[in-house]
C-alpha cells in the first residue's frame, strides 16, 4: 500500500503488499519483499535490500553510506533478512569495497538506537538491545544477545549463543556459549539458561563448562589450553565449535575475571 505522503522512487521495487505510512522516504535501487510494514518517517536509502515480513519503526534509517572516511562512493548494499524487527531510530549503514555488503540476518531484533556499521554480519535470531552499537567489520553469531548500550570495537567477533551485560564495552572476540560483563570485559560463565532454552541437553552444557573452565579458569594460557582441550576433551561439535573460533580469533579472546583481578 503506497501512502500518498510517502515519497518511493519509481525505480526502487515493492512487492504489492508491503505497507508503507506517511512521509517514508525510499530511493532507488531499492528491493523490500512481501508482507512488510515501513512506520513513518522510516528513510530507505539506495542499495537496501528488506526481506519478507520485516516490521520497521519511525524514524530508523536503513542504507546510508558509511561513517568511514576511506568510502569512495562504490556500489554497496545493505541486506535485510526476514521477519527482521528495526526499532525506532536504529541506523544501519551499507559496506565497503572491504565486504560490499552490510548484512541482518533472520529473526532478528534491533531495538531503539541501535547501531549497524559498514561491512557487519549479523546473524539470524540475534538480539541487540537499545543504544547497542557495532563498529565496521564486526561479526554476530546467530543466537547472540547484546545488551542496552554496550559498544563493539570494529573486526570484533561474538560468537553464537553469547550474552553481553549492558554497558559493556567489547574490544575482544566473545567466544561462543560465554556470558560477558564487567569492565574490562571479561568471562562470567556459560550461558546455560539461554542454551537450555535452545534444547541444548544438561549433558552437552556440562561439557561446555568443563571446557571453559580450561581455559578460562586454570592457570593455562589460551595456546596450553586449547592443546590440553584439544588431547583429554571428547570431540563434539560444541568443542570444536569453540576450539574453531578461539584459533581463528584475530583480536585475541576476552580474559578470565580471575585472571583479571590478579594483575
């Protein structure tokens, strides 16, 4: 349903059931699939993509070029998934030559003020609280929660089925079924409620901890512990799941909050 006061370019594409309120603004180069709805004062702005069934509040911007001083006016895209929820006021710029893609997964949450920088991936069923912000090049896991107002450092990496403390500021890689707080980030253990909410068995989360325990309790340091995990843990796919993205880890995991407090 296209508003009178709604301003859509004719080159931009709108599946025919798509609602759109008064005073949107869409540009061309613009796709936005079936069932959507765009609130009022939404701006849409070249090279978005929306998915299927995506719910848009007043006042978001989705596709503005990126905050990076490096950009250079090269085609990118911004990429929707569905039944994206995109709450008032959140801003998610397109990407870079670095990626040429920004990209929002399914199922996923961005509350109020949330921000979404160049050449992110942000997985499917995450949730971002409000005032939550990603610098570029930052990757979420599916699962993942991030708490109210908590900054993440560019090329940061949170691994699936985390869960961020508001407040916290990240500027190490999240390792996946973790929980992160305090200042300076650190673990606080297993995500064990979100991960039995998941299906996971009590079995499997026990595993977990164990292997979190290795590395973040002991006295090892992450190279021993990955070894130690690596020569006495059971293979499953949760451990190599984990050993997977602490090797590939390019900023370096958070630290243990003991190992904090002794320095």
């Amino acid at each position: 349903m296209n508003q009178p006061l709604a301003y859509v370019n004719p080159q931009a594409k709108i599946a025919a059931n798509v609602v759109i309120e008064p005073f949107v603004s869409i540009d061309k180069n613009v796709i936005i699939e079936e069932g959507t709805w765009i609130g009022s004062n939404v701006t849409i702005m070249e090279g978005t993509r929306i998915g299927k069934n995506c719910k848009i509040f007043p006042g978001a911007v989705i596709g503005a070029i990126p905050q990076d001083l490096k950009y250079a006016g090269e085609d990118t895209i911004v990429k929707i998934g569905n039944n994206v929820i995109i709450r008032e006021f959140a801003t998610i710029n397109r990407g870079t030559k670095a990626s040429y893609e920004t990209v929002v997964g399914d199922n996923t949450l961005l509350m109020a003020y949330t921000h979404v920088a160049h050449d992110c991936v942000v997985g499917n069923n995450v949730i971002m609280a409000n005032a939550a912000m990603l610098a570029g090049h930052v990757i979420v896991d599916d699962w993942a929660i991030i708490g109210g107002m908590v900054p993440v450092l560019q090329f940061c990496h949170i691994g699936a089925h985390t869960i961020i403390a508001g407040k916290t500021g990240v500027g190490k890689d999240v390792p996946p079924y973790t929980k992160a707080a305090r200042e300076p980030m650190s673990y606080v253990g297993v995500n064990s409620i979100g991960l039995r909410r998941r299906g996971f068995s009590i079995d499997v989360i026990n595993k977990i901890q164990e292997i979190y325990r290795i590395i973040f309790l002991k006295s090892y340091n992450v190279s021993q512990a990955v070894e130690i995990i690596e020569a006495k843990v059971e293979a499953t796919p949760e451990r190599d799941e984990i050993l997977s993205f602490i090797t590939n880890s390019s900023r370096g995991i958070m630290k243990g909050y003991s190992k904090i407090r002794e320095k």
